[in-house]
C-alpha cells in the first residue's frame, strides 16, 4: 500500500510538487511535507531503486518486528526532513525512500546480527557485520564523491545526511526495542530448531541483498 502511495505520486507530478519537501514552503506553515516528502521522487530510475528498496526491506523488518517498523515510518520521515533542511542549507528541495530505506536496513541488519551473535553463528554474524560495513561504504562514496552507487547519475544529487541520519534512526530503534521489550520464553528443542531456520534464513537473506544490490 505505501509503496503504491509512492508510484501513485510519481505519475502525479502536481500533487508530487505540493508534497514534495521544500525548504521555503515549510517555513512557511506547509509542515505537512516534513512527512510526505519522502514519498515523492525525481525520477522512473529514483523512484525503482527507493521503492524496490523500501518493498523488501519493510517485508523483512515487519516479519521480525511489527512494532519496529511502524516506530521507524514514524519517526524517520520527520527526523531526517528536519537533519536535511538544517545540514543541507544548499539544498532547497528533497525527495526520496532511501533514508527511510536506510534505517529499515540498519534495523534488520542490527536485529538479525544480534540473533546470529546470541546464537552462536559465526558466519551470519560475519555476513551481516559485512552488510553494515557496505553500508558505511556506500555512504562515504556519496559523502566524499558525490556520486551513488545505484541510481543513474545526474537523476539528482545524493544527501548523506538523509542516509545518516536514517543509519541513527534504525540503530535508535532498535537499542530502544532491545532494551524495552519483555524476555520471550523459549523450550530447549523449540530453540534448537529457531537456531538452525534463522541460519538459514539469514543466508539466504544476504545472497538476496547482496544479489539486488548488485543489479
């Protein structure tokens, strides 16, 4: 549904403009595109990479933590608008998934890290330490570079400090469910068989992003 959202807005360049987060336009009173901004997009090529993106990694973060997920479309759409508007004084006008995208990652990432780590997988764990450091990567091409690894250049320009401040999001949320949600209870031979799925699923897991990544 909110992927749809996103494509319905793209082929309504009208309604993208009023959505749209614009710098002069919300210091102005239209606070609305605090929220709504990230929904809208540049380009056919922006738009593909944000909501492929966005389509897998809110099925996979939903999957594991429900609760999570709607804390992070919550509060990620308002905090990295504000983050963009005071660091990026150049910058009049954003559009764009991929902070939000980033913290949905940061927050799975970090989830199924800590699983892998508590349960004794060596390899999950290493695969995952391995996606976080792309991510860093990733992020200092575009900060040093100013070019993305994904997107078609010249579709807009990159701002890392949506991609940022979405990193800091999908950690925040994920230290404040670790450290607020009740211990589950778990049978030894219910837990046997949760270690050996979840090694799998995280493997498959990694060949899958690593495979969309490399598109």
């Amino acid at each position: 549904m909110l992927a749809g959202i996103a494509i319905s807005l793209f082929f309504m360049p009208k309604v993208g403009t009023l959505l749209e987060l614009d710098r002069e336009l919300i210091a102005r009173g239209e606070l609305w595109r605090l929220f709504t901004g990230h929904w809208t997009h540049c380009s056919l090529n922006h738009l593909c990479w944000d909501v492929s993106c966005f389509m897998l990694l809110a099925l996979l973060c939903a999957k594991k933590s429900m609760k999570g997920f709607i804390m992070i479309l919550g509060i990620a759409s308002p905090i990295i608008s504000v983050a963009v508007i005071w660091q990026c004084q150049e910058i009049s006008s954003y559009r764009g998934l991929s902070g939000i995208d980033t913290a949905l990652f940061v927050f799975f990432v970090l989830f199924c890290l800590k699983h892998a780590f508590i349960a004794g997988e060596r390899l999950p764990t290493a695969l995952f330490i391995l996606l976080l450091g792309g991510l860093a990567g990733k992020i200092l091409c575009e900060l040093y570079g100013g070019v993305t690894l994904f997107c078609r250049p010249g579709d807009f320009i990159p701002v890392p400090v949506a991609h940022m401040t979405g990193i800091i999001v999908g950690f925040a949320v994920f230290v404040f469910l670790a450290l607020f949600r009740p211990p589950m209870k778990e049978k030894g031979a219910a837990k046997k068989t949760t270690k050996v799925t979840d090694s799998k699923l995280h493997t498959k897991l990694f060949g899958l992003i690593t495979f969309l990544c490399a598109l």
